[in-house]
DNA sequence: CGATTTTGACCAGCGC
DNA sequence: GCGCTGGTCAAAATCG
C-alpha cells in the first residue's frame, strides 16, 4: 500500500491552503521581519508536520498489521474452542473413551492420537483470505512463518516427540500373576514376535507386540518364573496409539500410567502425575504393604507382585542407576545404599492422602481384569490393599 | 489365503 | 576384539 498517495492529499491540502492564505503569510513575512524567531519556527513547524505524517503512516500500516494479527488470533482461538467442544462431546458420548484418552494422551504418542481424529479442518473464514495455520495442537505463529521456520519448528517438534517416545518405551511395567494359562487376558491383541531362551530361566520368553494397530509401538514380553512356574511374568513396555477396547483399556490405563509415574521423576510434565516419591508414599500407606527397590533392572520398571495373598501384596519400583534420581533416600524418608539390590519393609504413613489420579488409575484396572477371574482376583485384592479397601469404585468392581 | 506362530539369523550393548 | 545376552527381523510353517 502507498502511504504517500493518502498522507500526499493531506500535504496538496496544507500547501493549497497555504496559497489561499498567500496574502496572509506575506503579511506575516513583514512581521516576520520585526520577530525572526518565528520564521525559524514556521520551518521547524513544517517540518515536523512532516514527520508527524510519516509517522502517521507507519502507524496505519502497523495498525493495518496489527489487524491482521488479530484477525489471525481470533480465528485460532475460535478453531480452538470448536475443538474443545467437539472434545467436550465425544467425551460425554463415550465414558470409556474418557478413560483411554486420558491415559493415551500420558504418552509420546498422544499428538498422533489427537491429530488422527476426522476432525474437519477448519478454515479461516474471518478476516480476510490469508492462510492461517488452523491445527488445534499447533501455535497460532506458524501461519505467519517461512517455510523454513515451519519446517525447523516440525523438526524440532519431532525430535522432542522422539526422545519423549524413547524415553516412554524404555520404561516397563511388569506384572506377576499366577495363572495357568499361556498369557494374560488383557483385552488386546498381540502377536508373537520372537521367542528366546533367557539365561538362568528353563521357561522360554515370548515377545509379543499390539497389532490392534498399524506402528503401535505397545510390546510385552512374557515369561514364566524360573523359581515358580505358576507365576507368569508379562512385562508391558510402550503406551497405545488407538483406541481400546474397554477390556484393554484399563490395562493399559494402569500400565501407561505407572510408567508415566516412574518417569515423571525424570520427565518435565506428565499432566498431574505423580513422581516416584509420591508414588511410593501413596502406594505404601500402610503397615502391611511392602516396598521392594532394585537397581539391577536395565530399564526403569514398575512390577505389580499379585503372587501374595492380600495382606502381603508387594508393589516393586524398580529403576536402573543411570535413571535412579538422586532424591530416591527420600523416597522412603530414610537413608539408602544405592549399590543395595533390594530394599523391604518399608514402612509408610497410614496417613497419606491418595490423588484421585492413583485412584482412577486402580479403578480402571479393576473394571478390566475380570476377563481371567485368577487374575482379577489377585490385581483386585492388590488394589484393594493398596488403596486400603476405601475406594468406591475398587469395591463396585473387584467383587 | 490371510493372519499368526515358529525359529534361526542378525544386531546392539555390555563386560572382560 | 571377542563372547555373551537380550531383543528384533524375516522367511518358512502352520492355522483357521
């Protein structure tokens, strides 16, 4: 846009009226000649006039930009809320989707989740006929940036999901049952993808991965014990990148969320979590439970014991040292050896509040293991001494 | 015939 | 560098 063209009506205007009043300024001119200072003023006065329309212009244009900005901002916070919505409502559609996006969206793959729904693109429809960036999971800037500066904010972005997807799958989650069958019934479905001999174990272990979906990372090995060949070990490692089943899906809740809790001492956000320590204290409230830490583990791992009755359930927190943080004394309020393979016995407040996210997470197991009655019963009584009985809906769904 | 399982080969990490 | 071990790949076999 020319500025001149408008600020250049304003300047024909000034000096026409300089003209008509031509008669005027001559008259001014012979005062002039008895007051100096002022004919200095009137070039200075000129002068300024003329930046004050320059300047008048710069400003219309930022104004015009700024415009634009705001047009752009609008737009996106309305794509915005129209996504929220949309969320709002499959949510009260779908109780079980509740619960499984909330626990996918713990994990690395979530932004594939979300960006995977048919949500319709929204197009920019306020504000005039710029292309403007309308993902919902993207920032509002990138419509306005190069190329380059999309494809480097892309990059990085990736990155980040890679480390965090690395990072996520090295945590595990590790359940003992005793049962009689193959596998666990977990709700999913898996494939065989190898099996090996393991060294000091008779029992061969069975690695399997999800094949609910295309590129789920989700896998889990299984292994009977070397020492007790009833008590099958399955060892989830990976969170879901589609939807569930119900039956798998609090399995999966309670396996994404306990890695997510492990981790979460050494990640930034994990959306409410809890870190280890909290862990431990909510895990541990009362005399009778046990806690057992080893550092022999080479991945950071989280291992539900439902071997026990119900009065000796153990819950093991297990990390490797190199992910071991340096407050794990505190974890139990009492010095430890970090070279010490395992820790038992420790006691715990019986006062510590449970988070409604442990909580949920418990419950959500108990509603999706009564596919192997063995199973259920022995995850039930577990949850049901981990939260010390008082949990509603541990006690709707375990019986 | 497609999906799943089996199984030997291959690779990476780790300790010596 | 070498061997061991855990984990994965992929071709062949098997199953439904």
């Amino acid at each position: 846009m020319n500025m001149n063209s408008i600020n250049g009506h304003q300047e024909m205007d000034f000096f026409s009226e300089d003209k008509k009043s031509n008669k005027g300024m001559r008259n001014q001119e012979l005062d002039l000649k008895t007051t100096p200072w002022l004919s200095i003023k009137k070039e200075d006065l000129t002068m300024s006039l003329e930046a004050m329309q320059a300047e008048l212009g710069r400003m219309d244009e930022e104004n015009k930009r700024l415009r634009v900005l705001l047009s752009q901002v609008t737009n996106n916070y309305n794509t915005l809320q129209a996504h929220l919505l949309a969320v709002m409502q499959q949510r009260d559609q779908s109780g079980h989707e509740v619960v499984q996006r909330q626990f996918i969206d713990l994990g690395p793959t979530v932004n594939t989740a979300v960006a995977d729904t048919d949500e319709p693109s929204h197009s920019s429809t306020a504000g005039g006929s710029q292309e403007i960036s309308t993902s919902p999971s993207n920032n509002i800037e990138v419509g306005s940036l190069g190329t380059e500066e999309k494809e480097k904010l892309s990059s990085n972005k990736n990155n980040e999901q890679a480390s965090q997807e690395a990072t996520m799958r090295k945590a595990r989650v590790s359940v003992r049952a005793r049962s009689e069958a193959p596998m666990i019934t977990d709700g999913c479905q898996w494939r065989k993808y190898g099996q090996k001999m393991a060294k000091g174990n008779p029992c061969p272990r069975a690695y399997y991965r999800c094949t609910m979906a295309t590129g789920c990372p989700v896998r889990k090995q299984v292994q009977r014990c070397a020492d007790d060949r009833s008590i099958l070990i399955t060892t989830y490692e990976g969170t879901h990148n589609h939807p569930l089943p119900p039956a798998a899906t609090a399995m999966a809740s309670t396996t994404s969320a306990a890695a997510s809790m492990l981790l979460s001492g050494s990640m930034s956000s994990t959306d409410g979590l809890m870190n280890a320590n909290f862990l431990a204290r909510t895990i541990l409230p009362s005399t009778s439970s046990m806690a057992t830490i080893s550092a022999s583990a080479p991945f950071p791992t989280v291992t539900l014991d439902l071997t026990h009755s119900s009065s000796s359930n153990q819950l093991q927190l297990n990390r490797s040292p190199a992910t071991a943080p340096s407050s794990l004394p505190n974890i139990f309020g009492q010095p430890v050896v970090h070279n010490q393979s395992k820790f038992t016995g420790l006691q715990m407040s019986p006062e510590t509040h449970r988070p409604s996210t442990l909580t949920d997470t418990v419950s959500a197991a108990t509603a999706a293991i009564t596919a192997d009655p063995n199973f259920s019963a022995a995850l039930a009584a577990a949850i049901t001494s981990i939260l010390g009985g008082s949990h509603p809906t541990t006690n709707a769904t375990s019986s």
